[in-house]
C-alpha cells in the first residue's frame, strides 16, 4: 500500500513552510525515527521524522520549495512490492495524516483528502485542531467551538470529536482579521506609484505570521498604557560591582538582565496581574515566565525565561545569552518561544527614548523600554540634580488587567529597578 508523506505542522501558528533539506532520497529504505527533511517553519529549522516504515518512492516536492500548505502531500511512502508510481486513495491520504498529528490511529478516518480550514470561535481567535479531528467534525456536522480539546495547549484531537453529539446548526465563522493585502488590493496600491521605481519584496512565512499576530493583537485587544521615567544610577553602581566579581566566571549582567528579573519578581508581588485571556476565562499564573523580543533578520523571536522568578541574575544573564543565539539563527524550539505571562521590548539599547509596544497575545501586558539619559531631576528636598533616568511604557490588556492593578504591577517593577540590592536577597 503507498501512503502519503503530508506537510508537518511543527507548530500551533504553522499554515505552511519550506522545505528546505531531503535527508533522503527515492528508493532509500526508511523507518520510524529516521529523519526524512529539515522543514523551516515560520520561526525555526527543524527536522522531520518518518512515521512509517517503508520505502520512499517519489518526493513530490523540490527542496528549497517554500510556501509549501502544511498536510499537501511531499513525498509517497512504498511498502514492499508497491509500484514507484501507486496511486494513493483518499482513504490512505486521510490515514497519513494521522500520524503527523499525533493521533492514535486513522484506520477510520473519513474519506476527504484535505482537511477543512483551521476553525474560528465567535471571539476571532483561532481554534486549534488536528486536520483529522477537524475533517470528523465537517463530516459529522460538528462545532468544533463547543468542544474541549484534550490534546497538547488544548488542541482538538480525534478522540474529542469521536462520538461527540452533532449540533443542529454550525454557522460560519467570522473571517480572520486581514493580516495581508488580498491581491486586489495589492494590485491597486501598486496602481499608486505606477510609473514610480520600487522593489517588491515578498514576505516570507515569519512575515506573515507577525503581519497576522499584530494586527489581530490590535483588532481585538483593548490596549492601555501606563507610563513611568525610572532613576538607574544605583543599578548601574550595582551592576559594575557585580560584574567586578562575576569576571573571572566570563558571566556579564547587563541592564536588561536586571529589568527581567525585577518584572518576575513584580508579577510574585501582583500575582493578580501575573494573567492571560483565555477567551471565556483568565488564566492566573503561578511562576514567572517573562517573554524577551529579540530581533533577528526579517522579523523577531520572543524567547521565554521560564521560572524567571526563582532564577539568580547570573542565571537568567547566561540563559538569556544563550536564547538570543539560538534565536538569531533561528535553531529555538517551539516549547523556548511559546507562553509566557508578560514581554519585554528593549529598544533603549538602539538609542529610543520611548515607544508603546504591541501586546503578544495572550499575556495580559507588555513592557517598552527605553533609553537611559542623564536627565535634569529635583528631588524629594528641592534641589535640582543630575540622574540617569529610563523612561518605560507597560501596554496592559484591560480584559486581564484593569488600571489600578497595572499601576501597581508597574510601581512594583520600579521600586526593583530603583532599589536593586532586594533582587539579589
């Protein structure tokens, strides 16, 4: 029987990708575990392993080949005895996607040979299913909306769908907020400057998944702000002291090092702001899981400090390092750019005195950094003085977070921040 080798989904957000690498070739001989590609995914490099036994008949898709649809078929598999050009029916099309899903078993899979678009609940945001489960579900007229998915982060999977009571009616979702021009518009903004010199760059899959996030970000997200100027000059004191003693260890805080910790510690002290919307309800958060924006060519990564809380700054400085590099040459795993409570952006190290940064949905707040300037000040007893001051901007879900708690979430991490000796108690 030949089977066909579909398109991973190597990521909740991955609609397509490229196929950048075959790790084998036709009429290699395969088994399960053995890596069949390397597949570049809107955020990494990753590889791709076979499923099944067997023998690779045809690889349908050239390497280097992007935009490639996440379960379009790249390659047949042969069993024993098969023919190099065997047909593939669309019941065996439904039962090699299975596997590629995580799914049990696809013996029964119905017999449709794409799976329906991803879903959307009532609120915009995207249900996430297995093309299996989401093929059952248009068969059986089910809403995927008013089902509990059991699967990794919540994802739908077969055994959701399997048995579940049909609904009378399923109606149709809203459409997705435009994150791209359609072609008609693209063509007439191109009208625009006829007769003008341009270039015309195509956007590549991270592109387009950053077009998608941020605009459905400021759609549907009800942003506020709060915003505070932050005296450093103790920190830095501080920073210069410790990074005396951390030398010999080749260990090296920087200011931003110190901003992680003292939001992780601010979220401890506001556990009520320490949240994510999770469309019907808010998810209150335990540890501190603080998202960093690095950027890289072509877009950013938002790698997470996991139990940022509980971590000393020579830790979080060191694993910090070590994100950013693996960010920069896009080698992150899904799991060390996914989740998180709140984000940071820094683009006080480019020279930006302020700016207001755009929720990563679902955190319930992120935080815009500027740069450190001396700056004229009059403290508490009148007199006029010289600091070196840091002017920030925290954006605040207000579904998650009301005004009052975020003052408090912001006034927490600046009392850190300008009193840095308690985050190393």
């Amino acid at each position: 029987m030949a089977l066909e080798i579909l398109m991973p989904a190597l990521s909740p957000t991955m609609e397509e990708g490229t196929l950048a690498k075959w790790l084998v070739a036709e009429g290699d001989r395969v088994q399960s575990g053995d890596l069949l590609a390397e597949i570049e995914t809107d955020k990494a490099t990753m590889e791709f392993e076979a499923v099944d036994e067997g023998v690779i008949g045809k690889l349908l898709v050239a390497e280097g080949t992007a935009n490639v649809k996440v379960n379009s078929a790249i390659a047949i598999l042969l069993e024993e005895g098969d023919a190099a050009d065997a047909t593939v029916s669309p019941a065996q099309s439904a039962a090699a996607a299975a596997p590629l899903t995580h799914e049990a078993s696809a013996v029964d899979a119905p017999a449709t040979t794409a799976a329906p678009a991803a879903a959307i609940s009532n609120d915009g945001t995207r249900i996430f299913a297995s093309p299996l489960a989401r093929r059952i579900a248009a068969d059986q007229g089910l809403d995927l909306a008013k089902i509990t998915g059991s699967g990794p982060k919540g994802r739908i999977v077969k055994a959701d769908v399997s048995g579940a009571p049909a609904t009378a009616s399923v109606s149709a979702p809203p459409p997705m907020a435009a994150g791209l021009p359609s072609p008609a518009s693209a063509a007439s903004v191109e009208a625009l400057y006829q007769g003008r010199s341009y270039k015309a760059v195509p956007l590549d899959g991270m592109r387009r998944v950053i077009a998608d996030r941020l605009t459905e970000a400021k759609q549907t997200i009800p942003h506020f702000y709060l915003r505070r100027d932050i005296q450093l000059d103790t920190l830095l004191k501080l920073r210069s002291e410790v990074n005396a003693g951390l030398e010999a260890r080749g260990v090296k805080l920087s200011v931003n090092d110190f901003i992680i910790k003292a939001c992780a510690m601010a979220l401890q002290s506001v556990p009520a702001a320490n949240a994510v919307w999770a469309g019907d309800r808010v998810l209150q958060m335990e540890a501190s899981d603080i998202s960093v924006a690095v950027a890289i060519e072509g877009g950013l990564f938002t790698p997470v400090l996991q139990d940022a809380d509980s971590k000393s700054l020579s830790k979080l400085a060191v694993e910090m390092k070590d994100l950013a590099a693996r960010a920069r040459s896009r080698k992150l795993a899904p799991h060390e750019y996914q989740g998180g409570s709140f984000s940071i952006s820094n683009l006080g190290m480019m020279g930006i005195d302020n700016f207001d940064a755009v929720i990563n949905p679902p955190q319930g707040a992120i935080l815009a950094v500027g740069a450190g300037k001396k700056r004229p000040v009059v403290s508490e007893d009148g007199t006029l003085s010289v600091a070196t001051v840091m002017s920030v901007t925290m954006s605040v879900d207000h579904r998650v977070i009301d005004g009052a708690l975020g003052a408090e979430l912001l006034d927490a991490i600046v009392n850190n921040l300008e009193h840095p000796l308690s985050m190393l108690a």
